[in-house]
C-alpha cells in the first residue's frame, strides 16, 4: 500500500514486492517504511491505534485536513464512453448502432471495474487484516466468504468480451458469449447465501476498536472512493442484478435482421431464472440465520410455522406501546415479536422471542389513523404532551391460543405502509394456502406474491441496525411478463412499535 507524503493518505495498493511482514508488527510495517515527519506522525497514530500489546489506550483523534474540505460523495471512476476510444467513427454507422456499441462498452468497462474492486478487497481488507492478526482467518473466511472464486468467473467475461472487438472496435455479437457465460453464476448462490451471516459477524468485529479503526482508515483513504467494506463486498451482488438491464439496452439498440436479435431474449430469460434462484435461495438462508438466532423462554413459543417457513417477508425494529424497542419478524407463516439481547461479542446475533407468535393464517390487521392518544390507554406513556400517535397499525389474532394483539407503529408514513402492504400478502397467502388444504404437496405451495416496487426503493445489500427488509420485484422494465424477486433494503430507519 502506498501513502502521499504531501497528504499523509492512503494511495492503494502498489505492485511492489515486499518483504513477508510478522504478525506482531504494526499496520505500519504493512504500508511502508516512514521516513519523512508527517508520515511518522501517520504511522505512529496508526500503530497506537492498531496495537496488539494492549487495547484500553483510547483511540486518538482523526487528523484535521485543512487543505480541502473532503467530498461527502463517494469519488466516482473516470467514465469513458465508446466513441471515446475510438479515433473516428465510421459514417456507416447509424446513431443505434453507436448507442449498442457505448452499451457493449459499458458491459465490458463494468467487468473490468468490477475485478479491479474485487482485487483491491483482497489486497487492501482481507490480507492485511490477516497478517496483522486484526481477524482470524476462520472469521476472515466467514466475512469475506468465496469472494476470491468470482474474480475469475469475471476475468473469463472479460476475455471474452475484449476478444469480441473486430478491427474497428465494434462488437458484433454479444447475446450468444452471454449466453454461455451465465451458467457460471450459479456460484453467486454460495456467495449469496453467506451474505447475511457475513455481515452480523462484521458488525460484531466493529465493536473491536483495532477493526474499527482499520476500516476507518480504509474507507477515508482515495483508494476506496469513500466505501465502505460492505459496499465492496456486496458489489457482486450489485452487479448481478444490473446483467438484464444491460441486456435490455442493447436489445433495443438492435435492429431486426442482427443475428443478436434471437440470442438476447434467451440470454435475458437465463440470467432472470438465475437472479430468480439466487435470491430465492439467498432469502431460504436469511430466514434460516434469523430462525436460528431466535430464543425462546417458553416450549410454547416453538410453533411450527417457523420452522415450516421458507423465507422472511420483511424484518425490522418496532416500540411498543411503552416506547420499548422490538425486532419484528415476518415470517412466510408467522408473525414473531422479539426483545433485542445483549450481544457477546464473539457469539451469534440472538433475539428474544416475545409473548406467543401470532400465524399469518389467523392474523387480523387494522390501520390505525393519526391522530391525539386514545383516552383507552393505546401508547399510553410512550407519548407525552401534545405528541400525536402516527403511523400506527394494529395486528392481532386469534386461534389456537388466546386472543392477543399488538399496536404497531412506524417511523415515517413510508414505512408503516410496506409493513402494511407485507402483512397483507403473507395473510392472503397463508389463507390460501390454507384453503388448499393439507393434501398439498411441500413442492405445490404458493410461493409468496412479489409486491410492486416503487421509487422510494433502492437497489441496495448494505445492511444497517434498523434495517427494513421485504421481497419485491425488479422493475417492469426487466419483463413485460416475467417478474423477478429481488430483496430490497429500505434505507431509512424502521423503528416500528408493537404492544
């Protein structure tokens, strides 16, 4: 790794060979030798804070930067467009074929960014952090996941793709290279899989101050355009999702009679049934992550529809009518309320089941309009003065057990209305599933309705503390026919209540 002796920065990764570091020596041993008096001053603060002779010494404070006042953005790669590369376009080509081509460029420049990123995640996160013993390499293995088995799937892309441009850098079929290139993402299924556990582990690391502060240091450094660790780790993820678009975009620069036109909607067909396949197994994993981070204080608690259930419609925090914080479960099958636990740092994320999980086949939902707390004691004591209960919604149900219900409430309008919206299709599927009846066979199940996505959505796999999960699907403009599930986090905070 390099630093500027002018800003006492991180450049990124050099080439250069090194001399093999011991595991007791310092992150500066790793960066390079100090020699100027702003560097040692760098080094120095790096080693007090990263030092494994002891961990009470409090972290020192960053260095102010006065030259210029840092961009709150991430710093964006330089673009380039096609007709960039080329020395003059040929009049032969129509304003459509040009637009195909900026597009196959795009494809091509995306997967090169891609292994850059990939490489520097290994060079820059993953190596040094296991030579300087910040982790272990079993937790390593657990973060990082098989990262390093995609780097070449994407190199043999890129070969492919490059070799495709004739003289006059123009491609002229893409759709069947695509075509027998996307069966090799089925390894995205192990790598998505251990996505969720993955990123519990991480956050559990950060409380580490050594951890902390090296990811700190990483992410203020040029090299990482101000991302964090996770964003690098979920841009496989990022870039799977964006194959059909890019498919879609050239197709439509694709006039008639080009042989690309009968390979591209095959090529989008296969990589929506492996999109499809990844997130359905990705959601299989997540609700087993969090079925197994359950506790219960009661036999009774242990119903069957959680174990029966295949994947979550959405999680996130609720407050109860106390104003006590819960995390809130939406299971295929059930609804569960839990307490959030004191975590130890080196064990598994647990959640404390709380009161009796509530069926989706037997659940009641009632919206709850704004408006002054009500004189029956709903919310009363979460709220004082001339505080307004606001985005509020009810559940309760009824059946096997006793009668039960829990007020809810959101954060913002937004989010209690994807609660909302969740709750209705895991009630509407569990009652029909139940109509069914039990002669049914496991693979004759319903499999859970895609709610439509709006713009309020983002694309995003950074997973936060008030995170709100729910499975919607893609943009129509994938598939006039075909919808596609994809789990979406909401970026705002979800912090519902519960009763």
């Amino acid at each position: 790794i390099r630093i500027d002796a002018k800003k006492g920065i991180f450049l990124g990764p050099c080439n250069k060979r090194v001399k093999p570091v011991d595991k007791s020596a310092s992150v500066t041993g790793i960066i390079t030798q100090v020699k100027t008096p702003a560097l040692k001053r760098l080094g120095q603060s790096i080693q007090r804070s990263i030092s494994f002779r002891t961990e009470a010494r409090p972290l020192p404070p960053m260095p102010i930067r006065t030259r210029q006042k840092a961009s709150s953005f991430p710093r964006r790669r330089n673009s380039q467009l096609w007709s960039d590369t080329v020395d003059s376009l040929s009049h032969e080509l129509s304003t459509k074929e040009i637009k195909r081509q900026e597009v196959i460029y795009e494809l091509t420049q995306g997967e090169k960014q891609l292994i850059e990123d990939l490489s520097l995640v290994k060079k820059v996160y993953y190596e040094p952090m296991l030579k300087l013993d910040i982790m272990t390499e079993s937790e390593l293995g657990q973060i990082f996941g098989t990262l390093d088995s995609l780097i070449p799937l994407h190199e043999d892309l890129l070969a492919r793709l490059e070799g495709l441009r004739g003289a006059e850098k123009t491609v002229q079929e893409v759709g069947p290279t695509m075509m027998d290139w996307f069966p090799c993402l089925e390894a995205y299924i192990t790598y998505c899989c251990n996505q969720v556990g993955a990123k519990a582990l991480l956050d559990q690391k950060k409380q580490d101050k050594r951890v902390e502060h090296f990811l700190r240091l990483c992410q203020e450094s040029s090299f990482s355009r101000k991302l964090d660790l996770w964003n690098f780790l979920d841009l496989p993820r990022s870039r799977l999702v964006k194959y059909p678009l890019l498919l879609k975009e050239i197709q439509k620069s694709t006039p008639p009679e080009h042989p690309d036109e009968e390979a591209l909607p095959h090529a989008m067909e296969l990589i929506q049934r492996i999109i499809t396949e990844v997130n359905l197994k990705t959601g299989e994993a997540e609700c087993q992550f969090y079925r197994r981070g359950l506790c219960y204080s009661e036999d009774s608690q242990r119903v069957s529809e959680i174990q029966a259930s295949r994947f979550l419609y959405c999680h996130g925090e609720l407050k109860s009518t106390k104003g006590q914080k819960l995390h809130v479960f939406l299971f295929e099958l059930v609804l569960v309320l839990t307490r959030p636990m004191a975590q130890d740092r080196e064990g598994p994320v647990q959640f404390q089941v709380y009161r009796q999980p509530l069926p989706a086949a037997h659940l009641h939902l009632e919206d709850l309009p704004d408006g002054e707390p009500s004189s029956s004691g709903s919310f009363r004591g979460a709220f004082t003065g001339n505080d307004k209960v606001k985005n509020c919604f009810r559940v309760s149900a009824t059946g096997r057990s006793k009668p039960q219900s829990h007020s809810l409430q959101a954060n913002d309008s937004f989010n209690k209305q994807q609660w909302i919206s969740c709750l209705r299709q895991a009630m509407v599927q569990s009652r029909d599933r139940q109509a069914q009846g039990s002669h049914c066979k496991p693979s004759e199940r319903l499999s859970p309705e895609p709610t439509r996505a709006t713009g309020a959505f983002q694309l995003n796999g950074s997973f936060t503390d008030t995170e709100f999960h729910c499975y919607c699907d893609c943009d129509s403009r994938l598939s006039q026919d075909n919808t596609q599930l994809v789990s979406y986090t909401l970026s705002r905070n979800c912090e519902n209540n519960v009763m």
